[in-house]
C-alpha cells in the first residue's frame, strides 16, 4: 500500500489561484514573467524596484515573491528582508 504523503496530486483538482510579488527592475524580465504568470492563471503585482515594490506590498498581500537581487538603489536581499517585516499576513 502507498504511504498517502508519496501520492501525488489529483491533477483534476481545481488549484487555488495564488498571488504573486514579482519585483525586478529589467523590463524584459517583467514582460516576460507577467505574460508567464498570467497565462497559468496567476495575479499579483509585478514592478520595477524596491521603492515602487513597497508602494505595491502596502496595497495587497501576496503569497510568494519573486525578487531580482541585482537592482540599482535598493538591493534585492534589502528589499527581502525589509518586504518580510513589513508585510501583512496573507489572508
């Protein structure tokens, strides 16, 4: 008999949509992961650096962040562990 934590997923089953952060001050890069995430049903909030990443966080909680840590101005580990402990638990 299978051990039930080894099972994997119905994949039938409707996934619950998830919201993504996604902060990355390379248009392309955006472009690119926004198209992505919204082809596979996911919202959220994509922007171009750590300033305008805070204003987002301060308007919606989100589920994962996505974060490039070569940005100009505010670095992306900076921006990380300032995200984490500003922000409002997730529903």
């Amino acid at each position: 008999m299978a051990d039930k934590a080894h099972r994997v997923p119905d994949a039938t089953r409707e996934v619950v949509m998830r919201r993504i952060f996604v902060v990355d001050d390379d248009l392309h890069a955006r472009l690119a992961i926004g198209k992505w995430l919204k082809q596979r049903g996911f919202r959220g909030a994509i922007t171009d650096g750590g300033e305008s990443g805070l204003a987002a966080l301060n308007e919606g909680t989100f589920d994962l962040m996505i974060v490039d840590v070569f940005m100009p101005n505010m670095r992306g580990f900076e921006s990380i562990r300032y995200f984490t402990a500003t922000r409002r638990p997730s529903r």
